[in-house]
DNA sequence: GAGCATTTGTCCGTATGTATT
DNA sequence: CAATACATACGGACAAATGCT
C-alpha cells in the first residue's frame, strides 16, 4: 500500500493504540526505532503522524501516550455550561479560576451582551481541563448587576452556570454561538500548554435568561482540537448517532 | 523570544507573507537553509511550521505557496448552496459531478430524509473548487420524486439548489446541520488530494422545502481545514464582525 | 535540592526518491 | 531529458523537560 517506512509504523501503531486506554504509554522513538528497524527520523515521523490524526499526545522527557476526544455537544436546547457539557460526554470538567476583575465594559463587546460600553462587568479568565488535561481557555463577561458578588461565589464554586442559577435567579440559555477553528495567537497557546502551532477550537457564546430575555453572559473559549470535537448543532431536531 | 531558530524564521516569513496574494511562491528550502546560514533540516522545519499555521501550501516538485481560507458561514438564514457560500466570501466555486446513481435509501440515511429505507433516490458525489483548489468532497442524497431528472439537469447547472429551484419548484432552506473537525478515512483524503493526515471539516446537513417543510436533501461533505474556515451560527442574531 | 537516566525537541550533514516544470 | 523542489531516510549530536533516586 504506502510505499513509505512511516506511514506502515503509523498505521500499525494506530490500530495497536486503538483499544488502549487514554494515558497508555506508547513506545518511544528510539524502541521503534530498534522494533522495525528505522533509524529515528522514521520512528519519529509515524508518532507525529499519530499525533496529527489525535491519537497520541506527546510530552518533553516524558513520552508519548494514548489521547482521548471528547465530543463539546452545542444546540440550542443544551445547557451554556462547559461543566455540564464535558460531564454529558463521560468526562471529568475541572476548571481554575485565573481572574476575576471588575472593568467597565469595552466597546467591542457591547453589541454581544446588549448593553452600553462602560457598564460595570466580571471579566473572569478560566482555565479548564478535561480528566486532568488542560483543554480549554475562557474569557466571560458578566454584568455585575447580574451577579454582584460573583468573584467570592466563585471561590467555593466552580461553575458559573451554578453560580447564576443560585445568585442570580435566572436560567441561562445559549441565545447565539459562532464556533470555528483557528491558529490562536501566542498568549493563548501558552495559556493552553502547547508551543507549536496547532488548530485550536474558537467559540463565541451568549448567553440570556430563558424567562425574561435579558443578556447574562458572553464569552469566548479557545478549546484544544486535541481535546474535543465541538459539534455544533443548527437546530433541534435530534437524528439517531451514526457509528463512524 | 523564541530560542528555536526554525520558529524565528517561521515567524519572519509569515510576515512577510501577510501582504502577499494567494499563490506567490515562497522561497523554497535550499533558499532558505543559505539565507539564514542554517541546514536544510530547519530551513524545512520553518515551511513546515507556516503549513500548519495554514498559512502557505507545499506542493512536492513545484514549491511552497501562500495561502489564501475562506469562511464559510453557516446558519439558518443563509441557502444550503456551496457556490452561494463560496461566492459570499468572495471567492470562485466551481464543482465537478463525479457520479449521479439511482440507489434506494439506505436505513442509516432514512431519518435525515424522513423518508422510509428503500426509497428512491439520486447519490450524487461532487468534488468542489475554490479558485480552482480543491477544496470539498460531497455526497448528496436527494429523493428522485423531488427532482426525476436531476441526473440529466446536473450536466448542464452545477448547483444542485438552483436545479432543485427550477425543476423541482422548491426554495431550499438549511433545516439541520452538523459540522466538526476530524481526520477522514483515507479514501476520502485521496478524493481531497491530500496524503498525509490532516484535519477536515465534516458537515451533515439536511435542506428543506420553506414552504412544505418536505425533507429536500442530506448531504456530508468533507471540506478541507486549510482551504476554508467554517463558521456556524447557532441563531440568527447577526453580531457586527470583529477585526481580529 | 542535586544528580541521573529517559524521552522528546532541535539541528547538522548527506543521500536518495518522486513529482513538477 | 534535465533541473528544481519537496518527501523520506540515514547517522550523529546536543538541548531541554520530565521523573525518579
């Protein structure tokens, strides 16, 4: 078939992997190496073609080891919350709040939340991991009427969804979300762990209140491609799940 | 800044890039290695790197050339028609009708076409063009009682929305859509023209009749990562666009 | 904390294969 | 056919991050 020495490894490495458990090591460069009889750049070749298909992660002085995706479902009738999303896929959601700050609300962002430019806003900075992995990270933007004591709530808890449901009375729903991919800028590859160029989910979201209508949150989420598959759904009607 | 020389050549490529209109040829490797007094290896790594950062494209015995993506958006109110998409980003579609067969439904198709397993229909394969790059893969199921002589019609229109338009009097509107990212199987990466794994935008879709609601169309296309951005709009609300 | 082995990351030079022009 | 350019592959070397002693 493939007429090159790496793309065979690859392949063989990708059906071998594919029963293993997430966090499985992988052989090394220099045991493939010797295993097929390659020199490194061979070996070394297949386990990046592994982690372009994002079967593999693969760490400095650490190695290489099984990866897991999880499916980010968006729709309409799903709740905005990341926690309750990852959870809905079989994941473990942990998030860490890196800031919380009180700043008049910029210009840029004031058609998204429905608001004057200078109204008084939470910007919360996340970061979010799934199973322990650093997957995502989060700007949002709260108006301070809607949860004026949001940055001490958000010392006990983690959710912001729960944080508003609670002090804020309200139910937050997906009002509008624009997902796409991307190459993120420098500052949010380092936030997300990686050095190297690789696609990066992009989701803008707004959020409003189900009964009255009114704005309660924007964000934007930079989502490691390696993480998660967002999959985003145009309307609601719910088609059986076709097995790949 | 960055202690890795290939990441500092890359960087002062892609700026030299950024003026550049989509095609200019880049300097190729050997050019490279003697510019920057440094070995094929990085010089190498440095195209690379812009190729993942979809910046350029490399082709083997012809060279490395700027690239130019598309956003191609998604959302209710736009038509469900792939030269209006390509069109309103300003680009030139152009697609190529691989096949056109009468096959009954299969089960796995039947609830996006609401219609029973077994019924007829037309499987149409479309390779698309975007400034003559191939950029998409489509299959496309279609009722034939929605449209009897589609495979007659196509040898003379591209777009299946206008034929369906004329000879089957409908005005198609997106009534469900599923996009992600994913590393297709291998069959359809050698459709796109691609050899080594890289990601891919899968869209299902499903098209209705605005008047009727009848179920019109369900179709899964492979687009290429680098040839377009896509862009899905979760309602309708239209935010103003935001300069990155 | 220091030291060490392991593993991946970067880089060199060189050679050959393969596709395009 | 020849020249060019990218793809693959070898061998060797050192750097940097990790994990363990």
């Amino acid at each position: 078939m493939t007429s090159t020495r790496y793309l065979e490894i690859a392949d063989k490495l990708a059906v071998e992997i594919d029963g293993c458990r997430p966090g499985t090591r992988v052989a090394s460069e220099p045991e493939l190496a010797a295993r097929f009889g390659v020199g490194r750049a061979a070996a070394r070749a297949a386990l990046q073609e592994l982690e372009r298909r994002l079967l593999v992660r693969r760490v400095q002085g650490a190695g290489t080891f099984v990866n897991r995706r999880i499916d980010y479902v968006i729709s309409h009738s799903r709740p905005p919350s990341w926690h309750t999303t990852v959870e809905a896929a079989g994941a473990t959601p942990r998030s860490h709040i890196k800031s919380v700050e009180r700043v008049p609300l910029p210009a840029g962002r004031a058609a998204h939340l429905d608001r004057a430019a200078g109204t008084p806003m939470h910007r919360v900075i996340r970061t979010c991991y799934i199973d322990d992995l650093l997957a995502t990270w989060i700007e949002e933007w709260i108006p301070v009427e809607v949860a004026p004591d949001l940055d001490l709530a958000l010392h006990s808890v983690e959710s912001i969804d729960l944080v508003l449901r609670q002090m804020g009375r309200v139910s937050p729903v997906r009002a509008w979300c624009r997902a796409s991919v991307d190459i993120p800028p420098p500052e949010v590859l380092r936030g997300l762990g990686v050095e190297a160029s690789v696609p990066v989910w992009l989701v803008d979201s707004v959020s409003r209140d189900e009964g009255t209508g009114q704005v309660l949150m924007a964000s934007s989420a930079w989502t490691r491609a390696d993480a998660v598959r967002v999959v985003v759904e145009l309307s609601d009607t719910v088609y059986p799940e076709e097995n790949a």
